[in-house]
C-alpha cells in the first residue's frame, strides 16, 4: 500500500511533545497517539449554539447592524509553482498523481538527507515581488518552522521568516461595475519562498487519515497582505488579481480547485471611529472567490451581531471553516496564542544573495502585467466592462492584441470577441487557444464587414465554420460565392420583384402601415440569399415605396 495510515491520534497533556508509537501491520505502517485536549469542528458541533445566525438575520445584519461597524480584512495567500521539481529535490509534481509516487528521501524527511534549492523558485520570487511593487532582499535566508503534523515528515517546514525575500509593496486593481466600480489600492506586507507540506486524506468514518507524500517539498510562495480591505468583494477581487498577476507572470497555474492558489482570510470588526482593531479570525477552506466573498460576509454579520447583543467577549482568536454546503463559518481550533515554531536558520541552505544585475535582467523580461494592460486598453477608448473581459485572461488578452495588431477596428474587435467568440467557447467548453479561428483571420473577417465584401448577417454565419473547421476569409467567401452585392440595378431588380409580389403589403404601406418596411427588407434579403447591401437595400426599397404608384 502506498499510502501511511495514522490511527486514533491521542496526545497526553502532561508531556511537553507528544508521544507516538509506531507499528506494523500487513505491511502498513501505523501510528497510534493519544490526545484529550484536541477539539474537532465536529465535535465543536456537539456544543448547544450560543447565537444562531439564520440566512434572513444575516441578511438583515448585513444592512442594518453592519452599518455601525467596520471591517478589517487581511489575506495570506499561498502560490504553487509551475516548476518542472520541486524545492529541494528532483521529484516531479503532477496534481492527481498516485499517492506517494513523487517523493524521494529528501522530500520524506529522511536522515542524512540534503537540500538543493531550485534556481527557478528564486527566480519566481523576484519576477513576483517586482510585479507586486516590493523591495527586493538582496541577502535573504531560510529558516526553519518547527511543528508536528502528520503530513509534515521532516517535523519541520523550510521557509524564510525574519528576512523574506521581497517587502513592502502593493497591488492595484479595478472593481467590476456590478459591484460599484471604482479602483483599488491594496498594501502587500511580504512576499516569502517556502515549501508545501503533505497531505491528509481522510477516511469517510473518520477512523484513520491516510498521507500522501507527493505535495511535500513543492515550492510556495506566501503573499501577505496589509489590513486594506473592507468588504468580501474587495477580497475576492484582491485574490483574482493574484491570480491574474502570477498566471501573466507564467509563474503558477493559478487554479483555485487544485489548491495551486490558497487563500486564509483574517477578519475582524471595529466600531466605526475605532482604531483598535478587534479580535481577528481566520477563515479556511476558501476554494474559490465567490466563497471567499460569501464567507468574509457571513462572518462580518456574525461578529457583528455578537456585538449588538452585547456579546463581543464571545469573538475569540480562532481558526473557522467555510461550510459551503451550509454556507456558514465553524469552528476548527482555538488559538490561545501566539504559535511557537522555534525558528532558525535552515543550516543545510546558504543564503540566498541576489546581484543587482540579475534583478534588473528579470525585470527587463517582465509581461506586461494586468494593471498596464487595463490602462492601455483604457486609452484606446474602450468602456470598463470591456477592459476588465479583455484583460482578465491572459490569452484573451494576447488574442484580441494580435487581432487589432492586423489592423482591426478597435471596437469591432472587442464585440466580436467578448460577444459571439465568448458565447462559442462557453458553449464548446474551449479556451481561446483552442478555437480554429486565428486572430489574422477575424481581423480579415472584420475588415470584410466593414469594407462592404460581405454583410454582417453573412459575417456571422461563416464565422461559426471559422471557428469550428478554420480557414480563411477569402477562401470562404469565394467558395460559398458569398461576395455582397452592391449594385443598385441589380438590388432595384429584387425589389421590384418582392413589390410585385406582394401588392397586399404595399398598399397597407402606403396606407400608413410603415412597419411593413421590415417586412420587404426581408423578403429581398432572402432573393438576394443574405448577399444585399443592406444600406443600399434600404435606400432603394424606401424610394420605391414612397413613390407614386
């Protein structure tokens, strides 16, 4: 069996470490320890609630009690890398891997082991912190954090602590519409090179957890920001960001689901006017931004209601959970203190000094980032809902860049992506690099459309086959002999014939039945097989329609 199993974890309060033992069976190495201090948020359950928060109150809470407060909300987010190894050691690391098929001695913890630090991992920690505004540590270190976990096999976790790598900076952001617009400013505290631990897999009854090794040692980078934020919005829209700037930078995937993108929210409230901040809580299990949003909300009102009822003394210093089932918070551990992780310096690693030349070369190399893009966009005269579509994905981004590079209008371009392009690619379940249609060829499509080849009507139809089959423009439209008819003869024929046809419908026309236009207009398109100038259609058909029979 791959996998280590841990049974029945007991610790006894009168030793200062805990004690384990160790036995096997069948091959199976299990580990039997002893706790009566560790509280589970199921067993947290078991507790009579002191204040029940049903969805009406919360709501109710987040309009009216809400008011009176201010929120103080922080992030620490955790970003996988997209390196070939990991950290320390050569072990590739593929997400759903088999458990336990990635390790080797080093990434287990064995003794007599040694670290090699990635050179990639440093370069992402400065392509990273110069995209986030920091100051750059040109001698930083690693250190040790000391504790005991299952899934932690060296019993203690390679990290930076007093000197990380990059400080000080910020991000810059804009807020969607929908939710009031604006832009944003949020301080970034540090920016630190780590790596991951292991993980647990627990079993359905909840008898044994099993630990797969594969995570352990994969390279992190920790982004801590400042306490800017105040809303649940801001903090989703502080995570996409992140997410945005590391997937630029191609330095991580970015994917939430995977856990390449881990968010722990700590929120807090004060009474407005306060400037002491009040007791904070973290918030796990945040697997995507719409629940970071949703969580952030539920505990404001949480919080907020235990200080109206006079209960404030009741918001401890903790761990919760976000239930997405319940859509609620839960407790998972109190946290009396500050935790002790004895740091010091990583002996089996050297510093890490970075030469001045090696941080301008990276910074020469950088993308340009989100907040450029938005901005240049902006100048080019597009609205903010577009801009935010068109940047927020990077390959939109290049795709729509390479588009107006052919000489595309600007605006054409946009409606024609964010509009039947964005609609095709849901509906397929496609990215933008998957499509068949390249961006050369819509901008052939485009200036077809607007130089009067083929109508627009025509445009849309051979545009599905585009992006379906590909191709070109030209080939299409001559294959499918779909060039617009633009002479007048020509069209003044069809709607001479329609007319004829339809003596009815012109005689309530011109009875004051206007509307009836439309009707002609269409029975001409559909002689002409869609291939009428459309201007020039509805300029002949309103002379011949007005004139004196």
């Amino acid at each position: 069996m791959a996998s280590t199993l841990f049974r029945t974890i007991h610790i006894h309060p009168v030793l200062i470490y805990p004690t384990a033992l160790f036995r096997r069976r069948n091959g199976v190495l299990y580990c039997t320890m002893k706790s009566s201090q560790t509280q589970t948020a199921t067993e947290e359950k078991l507790e009579p609630p002191k204040v029940k928060v049903s969805q009406h109150t919360q709501s109710k809470t987040l309009d009216k009690i809400t008011k009176d407060y201010e929120a103080i909300i922080g992030i620490e987010t955790h970003v996988q890398l997209s390196t070939l190894t990991k950290a320390f050691c050569s072990c590739p690391y593929n997400y759903g891997s088999q458990p336990n098929t990635s390790i080797c001695p080093i990434c287990t913890g064995l003794p007599g082991t040694l670290p090699v630090l990635n050179s990639k991992v440093i370069e992402s920690a400065v392509k990273l912190g110069l995209a986030l505004n920091c100051k750059l540590s040109l001698n930083s270190k690693f250190d040790r954090k000391q504790y005991f976990y299952p899934d932690l096999p060296k019993g203690y976790q390679i990290s930076q602590f007093d000197i990380p790598i990059a400080t000080g900076g910020y991000i810059d952001l804009d807020i969607p519409l929908e939710y009031g617009g604006g832009h944003r400013k949020f301080g970034i505290t540090r920016v630190h090179m780590e790596e991951d631990a292991g993980k647990l897999l627990h079993s359905g009854n909840g008898d044994y957890s099993q630990v797969d090794l594969n995570r352990a040692g994969v390279p992190l980078l920790e982004i801590v920001s400042e306490p800017d934020m105040r809303t649940g919005i801001e903090a989703a829209e502080y995570a996409a960001e992140l997410q945005r700037v590391v997937r630029y930078l191609g330095i991580s995937n970015g994917n939430m689901q995977e856990g390449s993108l881990r968010c722990d929210v700590n929120v807090s409230i004060r009474p407005l006017g306060q400037l002491e901040f009040g007791t904070k809580v973290e918030i796990k299990n945040l697997n995507s931004f719409s629940s970071i949003n949703r969580a952030i909300d539920f505990e404001i009102s949480r919080q907020a209601l235990l200080y109206s009822q006079g209960q404030g003394d009741q918001i401890v210093q903790e761990t919760r959970l976000w239930e997405e089932g319940a859509q609620k918070t839960v407790t998972m551990r109190k946290k009396e203190g500050l935790s002790d992780y004895r740091y010091f310096p990583e002996p089996d690693l050297p510093e890490v000094i970075l030469t001045q030349e090696y941080v301008n070369s990276i910074r020469n190399s950088l993308p340009e980032l989100p907040e450029m893009k938005r901005r240049r966009y902006e100048k080019m005269g597009l609205s903010m809902q577009d801009v935010l579509f068109l940047a927020n994905d990077i390959n939109v981004a290049e795709y729509f860049d390479a588009t107006i590079s052919s000489g595309a209008d600007i605006k054409l371009a946009t409606n024609w992506i964010m509009g039947d392009i964005a609609a095709y690619m849901k509906n397929e379940k496609l990215s933008i690099n998957e499509i068949k249609l390249t961006p050369q060829e819509l901008g052939e499509l485009i200036a077809s459309i607007k130089g009067g080849t083929i109508s627009g009507k025509i445009g849309k139809e051979i545009l599905f086959e585009l992006l379906a089959k590909g191709g070109t423009v030209k080939g299409l439209i001559e294959e499918k002999d779909l060039v617009q008819i633009v002479d007048p003869v020509e069209i003044g024929k069809m709607v001479d014939k329609v007319l004829s046809e339809n003596p009815k419908q012109l005689e309530q026309y011109r009875g004051g039945k206007t509307k009836l236009q439309g009707f002609f207009a269409g029975q001409v398109m559909k002689l002409s097989k869609g291939k009428a100038n459309p201007g020039l259609l509805n300029k002949i058909l309103l002379e011949k329609l007005n004139a004196k029979s």
